[in-house]
C-alpha cells in the first residue's frame, strides 16, 4: 500500500465538482505531512448544497423512486465501492490516523456492509401498514404510511468518517432522502471518495452533497438552515447540545449520538484471560478514540491487585507505530491539541492522586518525534468523583476502580451524565443478565465489548444521545409519518357533521 500524493479535493455540491477561495490542509496524524488540500465551504456554499438537495428531492428520481429501485442502486454503489476499498483505506488512514487492519476491517469494511444493510432494508421495511378499521362514528380505513422528510444534513465526526457518515447517509437515502454532507474538518477524504463513486453508479445528481468546512460556520448553517428537516450528528456532548440548540429554531428532527464514558464491570467469577482483553480491547481500540469505549473497568476489590496486574502485563504487548505495518496494533491520536488534551487529564489525575499504573507519557524512539502519539495507559487509585472518571477523554486511558459487591458496581457505572455503551464480564449469563438490567445504557454487552450489529439499534441515555442509529429503528429517525384515513361509509349518515351543522336549510 503507497502513500497518497498531496491532491486538492473539491466538494460536491448538485453533482458538480466546486472549488472555494478558502482551503482546508489536511495531515496525517502518524508524521503530521499533508496528504492532501480540500476546497473549505462556508454558509453560502451550504446553501447552495441545500438548494440542490430541494431540486434533487422536488425531481422525484430518486425521493418517488420505489424502495426497490433505491435498494437496487444502493447494491451498485456498494459494489463499486468495495472494489475501491484501497483507495478508501488509504484516504480514511492517511487523515485519522487508523492502523492498516483497522481501517481495512472497521473503518471501511463495516462502512460498506452497514450501507449494503440498509439497501436490503428499504426492501423490508414496512412503508405503509394499515391501522385497525373504525366503525364509529362511521365505517374508515386508516393507513399509516412512513414517507421520506425532504433533505437531510448529516454532520460526522472525525474517527470513523465515512462509516458514521454513512449510518446516516444510508438510512436517508433507503427511504428517498437527499443529504448535505458536513464531514469534519480533519476527515473529509473518504466521503468525497464515495459521494463520487455513488454518482458514478447511479445517484442522481444533487442527492448526495458534501460540502467540508468550519464547524461554526458550516455545520452552524446546516443545523439551523430552514430548508433542512432533519439533521444527524456524531461527536461531542458540548457540540451536540448546540446543534440541539440550532436545530430548535425550526423545529427539525435530531438525532445525537455523543459522547460516553463506559464501564467494563467485572464480576468475581469472569474468566480472568476473556476479561482482560475484552476489557483492554474495549478501551484501546483507535487510541480510545471512540465514543462507546469502555474507560472505566470496575473491579472487584478482592481481585483488584491481580487483575491490573494481569492487565498491564497484556497491555505491554501491544504493538505502537506505523499505520501502514499490518503488524501494528495501536496508531497515534488524530492531532497535537488532542495529545495534549489526554496528556493534560493524565497529569489531572496524577495530581488527585492516581497512580500511572502503565504508561502516561509519550512513547519513546526517533519514529515517534513526529506525529500525535501516546501510549497506552493504565491508571489505578482512582475513584468515580475524579475528573479522570467522569469526563470524556478520547484517549488510550482506562482507570480502574474497585467495588465491594454488584450493588455498588451499578451504582457507579450509572454515576456518570452518559450512558452510551457499557459492558459486563462473568461466567455466569444469569448473572450478567441480571446486572445488565440494571446498567442505564443503550448497550450492555455481556463478555464483549464494541459489538456494534447494523441490524440493531445503537445509541444512548441521559446526555449520550437522542435517537437511535442503525436497525430498522434508524428509518424511522428518517421518514416522516403519514396517516391516511378513506370513508368507507358512502354517505352522510352516521357522520358527526350535526354536532356542528344541526340546523337544515329550509
């Protein structure tokens, strides 16, 4: 696999290629070189994405299209993508930073085959069922009928651009939506990539639009722009409570999927050796960048010493360094500001008395001089109040903290504003079963961690989110609902028009 040469990207706006006065560099986070420029859009530029998506959806190829012609297409844009997939590896990991296996498995290959999902979904999918019939006050037939909303924005995070990008793009377009695509600022490659691929396989043009640029200028004026009816976001719990905000002033549909801070409750009869890399697995997939990462193990205090034992030993053989080495298992974090960010909690944490059980600094070595580098960390003497347990750090940090018994394991993985995945380890299902009851989250996976199943939905409680992605619950986040009745009756008896029209004409 070769590097990419540095190439200016436009967006994509009505299916046409257009360039800005303003460009965004973009670099990858391994070496910190650029990889490539991509053309920077503003509000003006969201509006014409916008307008396009109207026309788009207005022409009806696509929004009155019959979901088994959408399916159809969709299958074809999944196709051709595949046969791309190097070509989108190489873009998603010279921009995030994923390593080789990742971006070949996770980023990409569940990308395509979540957006192949939802193309057998629009087939499925019940569109139009009938309610019960009504006989009073006079014989009716009700038909609830699920339609598509118009235009949708979609604004998506920077870890997994184009599969988070498309866990809203494929839902909207199953069920006849356009879409104004804002992706962020560091990852726009891969989206780019594919709007082009599915133009070329038979998306009409204006129904898919990806317009990069500044989040406060940009992804403010999607969010809040009158002519979109529902927008989708993945990140951050500060941002999504904005793009809440903005969405108000019109009244839009939202879905959020943001921030967690999971726990991984270990129970006293867990298979040690499944736990200890389930638990590490949970955390430190993509340097921790990811929203329903475990980052909080808890502990039985009888097994505390043994297990961070156990775990640190096992954390010591994972393999940091360059991306694109299929022998590398951990990559850098997705920028400078970001590094410090996590080098900063960890100093936080110290400083309230955590212990740095393992790691905690920058790993050592020329090949590390450049790049956003840092080492997995383990961290212990830490309690559930310490900012270090409490707020979202998107980094390869777990903090273990012990517990007495099961009531107060729950009793602190629910102490926390989120509740977006968390999961369970112990030989007996019963018993996790019965734990997983009572764990406030919108995924609870027993000896697993990061079992994300298109066919299910995800998402999360409290301030990790409003909605749900993937599953046939995401369709419903992206159609409106329609319900027609039709008079079976044939005539005016038995209508209640006397409560108003009593009197006859003479």
């Amino acid at each position: 696999m070769t590097t990419l040469q540095v190439q200016h990207q436009l967006m994509r706006i009505g299916g046409k290629e257009v360039d800005s006065d303003r460009r965004m560099d973009i670099y990858d986070p391994s070496d910190e070189s650029v990889v490539a420029t991509v053309a920077q859009g503003d509000a003006s530029h969201i509006d014409a994405a916008v307008a396009a998506a109207q026309a788009a959806f207005a022409e009806g190829s696509w929004s009155r299209a019959t979901p088994q012609e959408r399916a159809a297409v969709m299958r074809r844009i999944a196709n051709a993508a595949n046969d791309a997939v190097e070509e989108l590896v190489e873009l998603e990991m010279s921009a995030n930073g994923a390593t080789v296996r990742q971006a070949t498995g996770f980023h990409i290959g569940y990308a395509l085959s979540h957006f192949l999902y939802f193309a057998d979904l629009a087939e499925s999918y019940r569109w139009s069922r009938p309610a019960p019939m009504s006989s009073f006050p006079a014989l009716g037939q009700s038909t609830i009928h699920r339609e598509p909303i118009g235009v949708v924005g979609a604004i998506a995070p920077w870890n997994f651009p184009l599969l988070l990008t498309l866990w809203k793009v494929g839902p909207a377009l199953a069920a006849g939506n356009s879409v104004v695509v804002k992706p962020d600022e560091h990852t726009p490659l891969s989206i780019l990539a594919f709007a082009r691929i599915a133009e070329e396989n038979g998306l009409p043009k204006g129904v898919l639009n990806v317009v990069p640029g500044d989040g406060r200028e940009a992804g403010a004026r999607l969010a809040s722009h009158p002519g979109v009816g529902k927008i989708a976001f993945t990140g951050s719990t500060e941002v999504g409570r904005e793009i809440m905000r903005l969405a108000s002033g019109t009244v839009k549909k939202v879905t959020l999927e943001l921030g967690g801070k999971g726990p991984s409750i270990v129970l006293d009869d867990a298979d040690l050796d499944m736990a200890v890399d389930g638990v590490l697995y949970g955390c430190f997939v993509y340097s921790g960048q990811v929203c329903e990462s475990g980052t909080r193990a808890l502990v039985p205090a009888s097994i505390h010493d043994q297990f961070v034992q156990r775990l640190v030993q096992r954390a010591r053989t994972i393999q940091i360094g360059a991306t694109r080495d299929w022998d590398t298992d951990l990559g850098p974090v997705i920028d400078g500001k970001q590094k410090a960010r996590i080098l900063s909690y960890i100093e936080g944490a110290v400083a309230e008395g955590a212990t740095v059980a393992l790691g905690g600094d920058t790993p050592r070595g020329a090949e590390f001089e450049k790049g956003h580098w840092v080492e997995p960390t383990i961290l212990t003497d830490v309690h559930n109040n310490m900012r270090i347990a409490r707020e979202e750090v998107f980094g390869p940090v777990l903090v273990v903290i012990p517990y007495g018994d099961e009531t107060e394991a729950v009793a602190i993985a629910n102490d926390s504003e989120y509740g977006l995945a968390a999961s369970v380890w112990s030989s007996d299902n019963e018993r996790a079963l019965s734990v997983s009851a009572r764990i406030q989250s919108g995924s609870v996976w027993i000896n697993d961690a990061h079992q994300i199943n298109c066919q299910v939905p995800f998402g999360g409680y409290k301030q990790s989110g409003v909605g749900r992605e993937l599953g046939p619950d995401a369709l419903d986040e992206y159609t409106e609902t329609k319900v027609v009745h039709l008079d079976l009756s044939g005539g005016r008896d038995r209508k209640p028009y006397d409560i108003l029209l009593s009197h006859a004409d003479d």
